[in-house]
C-alpha cells in the first residue's frame, strides 16, 4: 500500500526512506493478516475508530526518523483542525497525544509499533493489555519487513553504504535510539512550530 505524498519535499531529504520504511512495513502487516485470515480463520478485529490501544498501551516504542516524520506531518500536512486537536492534546496524558477522539492525526505516519499492533478476535476492552489477557490474539510482528525497513531508513541516521547499513544492523544502530512515544517532549517539539500557529 501506498503511503502516498509528494516524496520531492526539498526541506526534508530523508522523507522519501521513511515513507518507502513505512510501505515495506505494511506490505509486511498485510501479508501477516492475510496469513493469519486465511490458514487460521482469524478474524482482525482492528478497524477505524477503536482506539483503546492508543489510550491503553503505554509503552509504546518510537525513533527519531519517526519524530522527524511526525514532526513533517504535523508541520506540513496535518489539517488546521487536526492541528488545535493535537495542541489541546499535547496538555493532557491521558492517552496518546495523537489521538483525536478515536481516530489517529497522524495516521500516515504512526510508528511502526502502531502498524504491527494488531489484534484478532474482538476488539480490546478499555484498560485491556491483549499481551497479557490473550496473547495468542495478538500478531506476530512481520520481523523480516522490520528488519527490511530499518536497513530501508538508515540514510536518515547517515548510513548510506550497503555493507556499513548491515554493520549497523548488526550493531543495532537504530534500536540504540529508542523511545517511549507516550513520554516524548511532544510539546517542546512542536513549540514555536507551524503547528502552533
Ligand atoms: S489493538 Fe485493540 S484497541 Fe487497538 S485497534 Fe486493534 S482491536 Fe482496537
Ligand atoms: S500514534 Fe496513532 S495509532 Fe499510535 S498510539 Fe498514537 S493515536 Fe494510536
């Protein structure tokens, strides 16, 4: 699937990897759902809308080429209204500062954590952890399509050759950079931003 914007942005030279990090991901999601469905007789209970993950889940894993396209996102793309959702939000803890109602702003460019996060069977209740009510509902995370959009976004961190991408890989470059989306100075990001104004 598509993530589909201009990729020619001249101010933000890496947008292009990321969003190809992004497809490849997806391509992943969607080729394990379509597994799951069909060998398993799953049913994905995820769809538009049910955002008790976004409020439940509080360690949920982001990197700095994600803040950077959040941060394109929210600058660039992101609708006034959307805008003042996420301003008001960005005062509040309560859940995830993206989160506006029960719909994602930044859909287009969740974290890869919010992609592979997936749930058949019924939809998780509210304060629900399906990893630990019923983790068998849960789907695995396509590793290999990961593992492949990591090596995809590397340029971002200024890893461009083939061999130093897999050294990288190998020394965990990207996961050294870690962090919780729920805790990031979300705030102090976007202050004096266009997404303020
Ligand atoms: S993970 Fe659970 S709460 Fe989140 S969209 Fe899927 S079913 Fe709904
Ligand atoms: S970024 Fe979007 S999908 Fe991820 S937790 Fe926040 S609202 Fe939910």
């Amino acid at each position: 699937m598509q993530v589909g914007f201009d990729r020619s942005d001249r101010g933000y030279p890496w947008l292009s990897v990321l969003l190809d990090g992004y497809e490849i991901i997806d391509e992943g999601v969607d080729a394990a759902i379509r597994a799951a469905v069909t060998r398993g007789n799953r049913i994905l209970a995820c769809h538009k809308g049910c955002g008790n993950c976004c409020i439940s889940q509080t360690d949920i894993p982001v990197y700095p080429h994600e803040v950077a396209g959040i941060y394109w996102y929210a600058t660039e793309k992101m609708p006034q209204q959307a805008r003042a959702v996420l301003m008001n939000q960005l005062d509040t803890l309560a859940s995830c500062p993206f989160l506006g109602g029960q719909e994602c702003l930044i859909h287009a460019v969740r974290p890869a954590s919010c992609r592979v996060f997936n749930v058949f069977g019924s939809p998780c209740q509210p304060d629900e952890d399906p990893f630990y009510t019923r983790q068998f509902d849960v789907l695995i995370p396509p590793q290999q399509y990961i593992n492949e959009a990591f090596y995809t976004v590397m340029p971002f961190y200024g890893v461009k050759d083939r061999y130093d991408r897999m050294d990288a890989m190998e020394d965990g470059l990207i996961h050294s950079k870690i962090m919780n989306l729920k805790t990031y100075n979300w705030k102090e990001l976007f202050s004096e931003s266009e997404v303020e104004r």
